[in-house]
C-alpha cells in the first residue's frame, strides 16, 4: 500500500518568505516543498544544444518565452497565455524548471506543448504528490473517448513526475515506495506517434 506524508498542506496565498508569491489557483504544496521551489534557481539564458545555424542558439528566459526552432518561431506565454494564467507564481516557477529540465533532455521543439499540457495537469489536481499525479495519469488513461491530446498531458505529466521525484520533491520519511513500483499499475496509451517515450517500458500499454 501507499504510504502517504503527514506534512501540513499549505496554500500559496500566503507566499514564500519574502517572495511576495500570491495564490490565482488553489494548487497547495507542503512547507518542503514551498522550500524547495524557493530554493529553484531559473537561468536568464537557455542554450539550444540541438539548435541548427537557421534557429536560434539561446532561449532567453523572460516572463514570455519566445524562440525560433527547428523552422517554427515557438511561444511559451507565461505570463499571458490562456494555459497558464490561472496558475500562481509558485505553480509556474515550478512549471519553467520542469520545462527548461525537457529542454536539456528531450528537445524545444515542442516544449511549448509540453508546458501547455503540464499546466493543464496542475490545474487539474489540488496538491502536488506522487498520488495526485498518478491518479490524474489513470483517469487520462480510462477515458473511453481517449484523443491524441489526452495522450499527450500523460506522457508529459509522467515525465514532470518522474522528474520531480529524481530531484527530491516529494522526499519524506513516509514516502518510501519507489516511484518505478507504482508505475507498474498504470496503463500506457497506445500511441505509435510517441516512440520517443520508449523509456517508459515499465508502464503497461493499455489497449
């Protein structure tokens, strides 16, 4: 069985010590894990390692990403698209770190799809947990009318899942099934479009 941490839930309306972090949407993180995305250090400037001489080298990192890649000028609007309007300043500091984290390992071409579809994930649950996030993969997953999109926020939300969980944030002494166990219970959708998750191969494929 799962276990669960007993750390105290907090909203983000109150903020981060000193940071002036308001709540727009009730998302709620525990005290560590406030910390924890206090302590995340966003760069100013990204650097494109697959970039060709036609796109551009660096992402700079304003409130709104805008960048050329792979022939498509791309846009991640932070700070005024519709996906992520609603979330706090918490939320989407946490958001970016995960972005610029599939930057570096997957590729830009389309981080912008991956923000979107990870926004939409966290206003879709109320806490951030292994649980919650799980939970959310296997509704994607039991919907009868399953589309591509419904594909694609659990492919993205699996990778925001494990890499928050590599880097520490859901540690806690109450926490201790491995993460790669539980994934063991959750379908994979069945999607030829999506090899690049060929990793996933703990995840059973759901028909």
């Amino acid at each position: 069985m799962t276990k669960t941490s007993h750390s105290k839930i907090y909203s983000t309306e109150s903020g981060i010590t000193g940071g002036g972090f308001f709540k727009t949407h009730p998302l709620h993180f525990t005290k560590e894990q406030l910390e924890w995305i206090e302590n995340i250090q966003l760069p100013k400037r990204l650097f494109l390692i697959s970039a060709t001489e036609f796109d551009d080298r660096y992402l700079y990192l304003h409130d709104d990403w805008r960048y050329r890649f792979s022939g498509n000028n791309l846009a991640i609007l932070f700070s005024t698209g519709k996906y992520f309007c609603d979330l706090s300043p918490v939320s989407l500091k946490l958001l970016k770190y995960l972005t610029i984290a599939y930057i570096n390992e997957n590729s830009a071409s389309v981080a912008d799809k991956f923000a979107q579809f990870v926004a939409t994930t966290f206003k879709q649950i109320e806490v951030i947990t292994r649980e919650s996030l799980i939970e959310k993969m296997q509704m994607l997953v039991a919907k009868t009318e399953r589309n591509h999109s419904d594909s694609s926020q659990f492919y993205y939300t699996l990778y925001a899942l494990r890499k928050l969980d590599r880097n520490g944030f859901f540690e806690s002494k109450d926490d201790s099934d491995e993460l790669e166990d539980l994934l063991l219970e959750v379908p994979r959708p069945r999607n030829n479009n999506w090899a690049r998750y060929q990793n996933l191969g703990k995840v059973r494929t759901s028909s």
